[in-house]
C-alpha cells in the first residue's frame, strides 16, 4: 500500500499538482498502510485509538475552526475534497491519521528516553511540519482558502501563521494522548516479521524528501521547498543520523 501511494503521488507533479482521484487515491493508501501497521505491530485497540484521538480529534478541531476560526484561523473549504462530515472532507480527517502515527514513531525514535513531555512536543513539532507542504499545495489546488493570510511563513505566502500555531496546539494532545495509550511493538517476533517501525519511518521520510522536491521542481512553489525543507528537515534530518548511528551499532 505504501508503495502503491508512492505511485499514485509521483503523478501529482505530471497534472499540475494533483486531482480529486490522485488525492483520493494518495490518501486512502497510506491511511490504510498507516493503520495496517499499527494493527500487526500494536493490535486493533491501538487501531482504533489512532482513528478515534487522530481521526476524530481531527475532525472536531477543523469542524470547531471552519465556524469559530479557532484554533487555526479563519478558513473556509470548497467542494474540491468531495464527501464532508460536520462541514470537514472526509479526507481531511483521514490525512491526519495517516501522517500522525509516522509523526510519533519517528517522535519516541528522536526523543529516546527524554519522556513523554519531550515525545509529545516532539511529535507535534513532526506533524505540524508536514502541513508547512501540505496546506499551499492543497490551496493552490483551490480546496481550501484562508480568509486571512497574512501574517505568514518567509516563503509560505498565503497561509497564516495561526494555522500552524493551531497545528501545534492539536497535534501536541494528539501525540500526548497516543504516545500514553499506545505502547511498543508487542513482540520481538512481531518486530522481526514486521520490519518493526520501518513502514512509518520510511513514510514520514519519503514525505519529507518527496514534498521538497514536488514544491522545488514542480509546483511552482521554490520558496516553500525551502521553508517546509528547514522546518521539517529539523525533525526528518537528525532522524536519519539517528537511524545510521543505530544501523552502525547494530553491525558493532
């Protein structure tokens, strides 16, 4: 499924950054490899608690902002996303739950024994990072427009800064909610089988690097490869020193 989404996201730069049947596409694939993982490596209750904090946490908080304008900012959606529940696409909730759970994977890797504080902020950081990418593509693509948007990001032009301080907010007891009900992988024989948490390691990855050059070489959108690649690459670039440090002790 992961591999699938890889394909179907390459074609986004050749239609000029994407259509509702790629998005839909895009979405539903890694939603699904997202939550296979957490079934096979944490079980179906952790399934669940992803769906429920992430997907419906999700789903209030934007349903909250699209009528109060809190906590991201005043905003409104088109028709451009399809199906709606309370006002908020469907796939807007389910673009949470696929990107979260990677986002604290890739949090208690970095944070290490620091604890949960340091997990959580972490985590949020990791997740509020992506939409630095997400939020100009998804309103050039006109699925969303913001009301207000300015102040901004240097090179995030038309996106506010409320909507990432919002992401902060959300994301941050998301990850504090998941990271105390959601433990390790189960078994060692499930992490063997699995490939442990290789899957939402090389997702939040393939995001990072895929969206730096999608909004680099494609979108039309070079001062925003430049932002979202600092901002997230605070998080996907220690994380891969991580992961080699880790690689070359395990060959010790």
């Amino acid at each position: 499924m992961f591999l699938a989404t890889v394909g179907v996201q390459i074609a986004f730069p050749l239609t000029g950054g994407g259509n509702l049947a790629l998005t839909v596409a895009s979405v539903s694939l890694l939603t699904a490899a997202t939550l296979t993982h957490v079934i096979v490596t944490r079980g179906y209750l952790s399934a669940s608690a992803v769906v429920v904090v992430v997907g419906g946490g999700g789903l209030v908080a934007e349903a909250v902002g699209i009528r109060t304008g809190f906590p991201f900012g005043t905003y409104d959606y088109t028709d451009g996303l399809g199906l709606t529940i309370l006002g908020v696409p469907v796939l807007v909730s389910m673009a949470w739950i696929m990107m979260a759970w990677p986002a604290l994977v890739v949090a208690r890797r970095l944070a290490g024994s620091h604890g949960r504080l340091t997990t959580s902020i972490v985590g949020a950081c990791a997740l509020t990072a992506w939409d630095v990418f997400l939020d100009p593509q998804m309103v050039d693509q006109g699925n969303w427009e913001w009301r207000y948007p300015t102040p901004s990001l240097p090179g995030v032009s038309g996106i506010p800064l409320t909507n990432f301080a919002g992401w902060l907010v959300v994301s941050f007891v998301m990850m504090a909610i998941l990271d105390r009900v959601i433990g390790g992988a189960r078994a060692a024989t499930t992490e063997s089988r699995t490939g442990g948490d290789c899957l939402p390691i090389a997702i939040y990855l393939w995001t990072y690097f895929s969206s730096v050059l999608a909004h680099l070489a494609f979108f039309g959108r070079p001062p925003v490869a430049l932002t979202g690649g600092i901002l997230m690459g605070a998080i996907a670039i220690p994380l891969v020193v991580v992961l080699v440090r880790q690689v070359a002790d395990a060959r010790r």
